[in-house]
C-alpha cells in the first residue's frame, strides 16, 4: 500500500481510552470461568438474575454514595436533553427497580446481576473508570441472619476457586482469603459517645478509617487530627478531632479477638454505656450466632472494627473479603445494610443488604495465586486435513462432534499449510485433541484422532531427535469412521 493511499484513507488510530481496557479472549474465557462458578453458588442460595440499564436518570445516582462518588459520575444529556449519568454500582439501580415495580417484584426478594459499573476516577495501575461487578442482594428482611447467609456464600465462593484458610503440613497456618465484618451501628455508637455528631464530620471520619488497610495507623491518626502531607507532598485536610477523641477511636479500632464473641466483649468494654451501642452490640451477638448457625469458620470471617466502607447509604453490617497473600488487589468482595435507600423512591420501607464482587479485581488475583489459568480457546478438538480432502468430509467430521456437543472447529487458516503446522497451531492454543482426515483413511472408511496432549507429556525430557519424533507419534490411533464421537468422548474422559 502506497503512502498516499494510506493518507487518502485517513486511518483511526487503533486505542481505548484512558481508564479502559479490552478483554481478549483468553481473558475472557477465565473471567466467563470465573462468573460461572460464582452463579452456581448465588442460584444455589436463591438468588434470582434481572438487570438494569447502564444509564439512569442523574437524579437517581446523586448523593446515593456520596461527596467522592458524585464527583465521580459520567454525566450526559438523553436525546431528550434530559440530565442522565452511568451507574456507578449496581446497588442503587436495584434500589430504584424495588420502588417501581411493588407488584411485580414480591417481597422478600433476592436477585444477582452482573454488569459493568463506571466512576470517573482517577486510573492507576489495576484501578479503570470501567469495571465489572457481580452483586447479589437481599431486599425486605431487617434481619441480621439475611446478613450472615451473605457471609456465607461469600465464603462459598472463595472456597469454590480452591482459597482455604487451613493448616499446612507443617501445622503453620495458611490464610489464603479473610472476609472482614463490622456495623455502622457500633461506629455510630462509639462517634455519639465521643461528642462526635456532626454528620459531615462522620462521613469524613469514616473516609479516614477507610484508608486503614492502604495508609497505616500513624497515617489515619494524623488525618484524625491536624491533617498530613501524602507521599506526592499534597496536604491532606484533617478532620480536626482532639487527641482524646483521636485516642478512642484508635483504640477501638484496634480491638481483635481470637474468636468473634471475644470481640464483641472487649467491644462491649471500649463503647459508651448506650442505648445505641446496647442495640448494636445485641445485633453483633445475634450476627454471630447466624454465622456460628451456618458453620462459617471463625478462621474465614472475623469481626473488625477497623472496617468502615466509604460509601453513605450502608447503615447496619457492613462486610469485605481480600486476599491476604495477593493484598495488591485490594478488596475483591464487599458490601453490608442498607436499609434507607429505598426510602430515597418510596415512602414505604424496605430493608436491604448485598455484597459485591469485583470480577476484574478477583480474576486478577485468582491467576496470580495459580487458583485459575488463563485459556486461550474453548475448543477442545479441531479438525485437520490432507491434501486433497474436500471441505464436505471436514464439514460432515465437525458437525458430528458438535451434535454430541463437544467443541470443535475446523483448521481455516492459510491454504497448503503443513500437518505440522495445523499441528503447532493446535498445540499453542492449548485444543487437546487433532482429527486427522488423509485420502487412505477415507478410502478405508477409517479416521485418525490425536491425542495431543499424551504426545506432548510423552516428549517431555527427550533429548535424542529420533527418541522425541517417535515419541511425538503416541497417543494417536486409527479407529473405524463411525466410531469418532465415541472415541473422542473417551479421550475427554
């Protein structure tokens, strides 16, 4: 192609734009995997799909999550010059389906969706303004034990892609996922107690705390106070709490037990003698009995009172699962009670509670810790070809595969590439087993079935040439035409 060609063409240059990314198939394939078995467990505890719009009136998303969030929306103009934004999770989406639709969606209701979220953040490396969450939800039972059956499941799930939390051979423990619990009640009780009522002034504590886990205590307790100067040597605006305060909320947020009624104890010894932290603490115990109910280990879900979670609308348990040996990624699951955010459509309460899941977070992770590989095709047989032999006989092959549903595909690449080359393709993506059509097999009503993966494993260590291309011929067999959906079924085991 001449350069003046290439000019009169005015060729886009190929990019995605900033804070965005493609998801290529071998990715793809893990992160479908992944969903999947996250499915099977949702379903499992009577979770029901339904999804939403990507787009939602702005008046429907604003404040929702608050100041950090709001900033955060894409926001546009419908057609109808109507102000609309992206949703920014699937929560309050879900919020605004249970007000309009009272007839038809009966209570108590639980749902599951997946579905890509937005947030006009800041990108960083593994942070993009477009991510994918899997939530299930819960909405109109206020009681704590709908919040453990969440726990539950989430740790079904972690559990499900092999994480454990289970002595080694050598009896040290091994924490390969932890799920985190708190309440806003006991937050609520403890900023009361304190004096601290101002409502700005709590949500902006409860953003300090948040950054626990990513700044370290001596940070959170100068941002308490006066404020501090990040690592970039930006000043960071204090909430402007006395060192009294400042000590009593870090003391509370130190408290870990062995077990989690022995937090609750020494909860129960740090907070001021109130009604508020009588109801909270009374609702942490009847949390640990559903959890202790459901068999969730102590070792895989622990009361933390650290734990905040920035967004506005939770007002009971609040939850977070990550993992200890990839702490990179962050949280890969969170969530908690959101009992007013109904309220924000409809005059009639409606109690919630819902966990998320990040799915590019988790994925990440899950290839990282070697819980999951990367595959690059979902083909598991590809049908090859002589020269000479007509695409009918290949058409005929793959079709009989399919209808016994196993996948397959023909080799369409360039025309007159070798058997070796048809080989080597299949081999690099990882296919398992070659039908091989020649014109002597045909004749004879007979065809041939590689066993790819027998010959590779039978190479491995073979040095001697002759040794490795006698040894690359095993796992493969000549077998009567008719019998090729059979064989191969068995080859698959």
């Amino acid at each position: 192609m001449t350069e003046s060609s290439i000019i009169s063409k005015r060729l886009v240059e190929p990019q995605t734009l900033k804070g965005f990314c493609d998801h290529l198939p071998e990715e793809m394939i893990a992160r479908n995997a992944v969903v999947e078995k996250i499915k099977h467990v949702y379903e499992k505890y009577g979770f029901l799909p339904l999804d939403t719009p990507i787009l939602e009136h702005l008046v429907t998303l604003i404040g929702t999550g608050g100041e950090e969030v709001n900033k955060q929306l894409f926001k546009f103009e419908s057609p109808e010059r109507e102000p609309i934004a992206m949703r920014f999770d699937l929560t309050v989406p879900f919020a605004r389906l249970l007000a309009q639709y009272p007839d038809q969606l009966k209570l108590p209701l639980r749902r599951y969706q997946i579905g890509p979220v937005f947030r006009a953040d800041k990108p960083d490396p593994g942070r993009f303004r477009q991510f994918t969450q899997m939530d299930m939800d819960a909405a109109g039972s206020a009681s704590v034990a709908v919040d453990a059956e969440m726990i539950a499941a989430m740790c079904e799930v972690m559990q499900g892609f092999g994480l454990t939390n289970l002595p080694n051979d050598e009896e040290a423990a091994v924490c390969e996922f932890q799920i985190r619990m708190n309440n806003r009640k006991l937050v609520d009780a403890l900023l009361i107690g304190c004096g601290v009522t101002n409502r700005e002034t709590q949500k902006h504590l409860l953003r300090v705390v948040d950054k626990l886990q990513k700044v370290g205590l001596d940070a959170v307790r100068k941002e308490l106070g006066e404020g501090r100067i990040d690592d970039s040597g930006d000043p960071i605006r204090g909430v402007g709490l006395s060192r009294d305060v400042i000590g009593q909320i870090v003391a509370f947020i130190a408290i870990r037990g062995n077990t989690r009624n022995e937090t609750i104890l020494s909860l129960e010894k740090a907070l001021p003698d109130s009604d508020a932290s009588k109801v909270a603490l009374q609702e942490m115990r009847d949390f640990a009995v559903a959890l202790n109910c459901l068999k969730v280990d102590e070792r895989d879900a622990i009361f933390d009172p650290s734990l905040a979670r920035g967004l506005d609308y939770y007002t009971g348990p609040i939850f977070e699962a990550f993992l200890p040996q990839a702490l990179e990624f962050g949280t890969v699951m969170g969530g908690g009670r959101y009992d007013q955010l109904v309220e924000r459509f409809l005059d009639v309460p409606i109690p919630a509670t819902g966990v998320s899941i990040g799915i590019d977070r988790l994925v990440a992770a899950l290839i990282q810790l070697g819980k999951i590989s990367p595959v690059r095709t979902t083909t598991r047989v590809l049908i090859l070809a002589m020269p000479g032999i007509s695409i009918e006989e290949q058409l005929r092959a793959v079709s009989e595969l399919r209808a016994e549903h196993i996948p397959a595909e023909i080799y369409f690449g360039e025309s007159g590439t070798s058997m070796r080359g048809q080989l080597s393709f299949a081999s690099a993506l990882g296919i398992l087993i070659a039908v091989i059509l020649g014109e002597d097999e045909i004749k004879n009503n007979q065809i041939s079935i590689k066993n790819l993966k027998a010959g590779m494993e039978s190479r491995v260590g073979i040095q001697d040439r002759e040794r490795y291309k006698k040894a690359g011929k095993s796992g493969q067999i000549t077998i009567p035409r008719n019998q090729l959906a059979q064989a191969i079924k068995e080859m698959l085991g």
